[in-house]
C-alpha cells in the first residue's frame, strides 16, 4: 500500500481507528500499512468475506497486495481463515479477527494491571470519553469537530462537563455538546469549577424563585387581590 494509497482509503472515511487502539498499534508488531488494512477489516466486523479482488476493488490495491498483508497478520497470529457453511448449506472461507481481539483484550488486561488502574478521569483521552458515553466510534468528521473544540481553545476538562451535561439531558450528540460548549462560552465559563458554580447558582435562583411564589400565595395581600 503506497503513501498515496494510504491517503485517499483515510480521506474515503471508511477507516475508523479509536484512540486506545491506535495507542497500542506498536504492540502488534506489524507495520503501518497492515495496521490500516487490519483498521479495515475490522469495520467489516468479526467476519469478513475472504473477497480478494472484492477488498483490492474496494481499497482500490491489487490482489497481490491484499494477500500480503493477510498473510503478514495471519504469521503474527492477528486474523486467520476460517471456513463456515453458509445457510445454504455450502462452504465459504472468511477472514477471522478473532486472534486480533484476544491480542487486543490482553494489552487492556495488561495495561488495566499498570496505568489504568491509576489513571483518573480527568486524564482519560476525550476521543475514548466521547466514544464511550455516545456509544459509537467517531467518525473521522467528529474528530476534526473535537480538534476544532481544542483549536478554540475549550480545555478537556470543560469539553468533558459538557459531555456529561449531554449524557444527564439524554441528548449524547456532538451537536448538543457544541452548543452546550458555545453558551459557556458565552456566559464565561472556562473551567469546571465555573460550571459548578454557575449550577449552583440556578439551584439557588429556583428555589429562590419558588420561595417567593409560596410567600406570595400565603400572604394576605394574595387573598385581598382574589376576592377583588
């Protein structure tokens, strides 16, 4: 897969890398071709059909390319051929991913014995934030969006108090989360102890507010008014 290769599949969206895995691509032991082939095959799911002039024909690679990055991840135990009967009965062969998920789930033990444990949440990346409390991947267009938030210059501390306005109003959207980030902006708001205190101080006006209404109805004046 040459760099121009490389890219124009990028640019085409249909690979979506999340941030933890590309964090523990070095551990794979592959090159970065085959990393993004591997990208590839895994946004097809856990099964892929073993297409190769379908795959070459989609990436735009020939099918001598194709077959050496399947036989790099398969020497490096990350996929391999499995052959299934399809529902009509009749054999088909399809690429299995699931060497790569047990690598993959390893690493996290591994890492959840070393730095997750300690890691907090005010340090956990906000690509995996998003990803988790919006429940999909980003696409490549919603990450251009959360760089955008950070070339604005929203901290991650605040981008993250926005995400959990977004997931407490039962609107986890990155529009929702824009527009939330946009009034604070607005109303000044830059850290999270702003947002506390600008959460306080509605709780404070509601129920000062509520106050009045009961002094209101309770006084005699309330009563004189509703008799006239």
């Amino acid at each position: 897969m040459k760099y121009n290769s490389v890219l124009e599949t990028l640019k085409k969206g249909e690979i979506v890398i999340p941030i933890y895995m590309y964090k523990m691509y070095p551990n794979l032991k592959i090159n970065l071709e085959c990393f993004i082939f591997l990208m590839y095959l895994r946004g097809k799911g856990s099964l892929v059909s073993f297409d190769i002039k379908g795959i070459a024909n989609e990436l735009g690679l020939d099918s001598n390319s194709i077959m050496n990055y399947i036989n790099d991840l398969q020497s490096n135990a990350l996929i391999d051929i499995k052959v299934i009967k399809n529902d009509k009965g009749i054999l088909e062969e399809y690429i299995s991913l699931d060497g790569f998920y047990e690598k993959i789930g390893m690493e996290i033990v591994s890492m959840g014995n070393t730095e997750i444990n300690s890691a907090k949440e005010d340090s956990e990346d906000i690509f995996a934030v998003l990803e988790r409390e919006i429940g999909k991947q980003l696409s490549p267009m919603e990450i251009e969006i959360v760089k955008a938030w950070k070339e604005y210059g929203y901290s991650d501390e605040l981008i993250k108090e926005a995400i959990k306005e977004a997931v407490f109003s039962n609107v986890p959207s990155l529009r929702y989360i824009d527009k939330i980030l946009y009034t604070w902006s607005k109303e000044g708001i830059t850290t999270k102890e702003d947002v506390q205190k600008s959460k306080k101080n509605f709780r404070d006006k509601q129920k000062e507010t509520k106050k009045e209404k009961l002094e209101l109805f309770d006084s005699d004046d309330w009563l004189d008014n509703g008799d006239e």
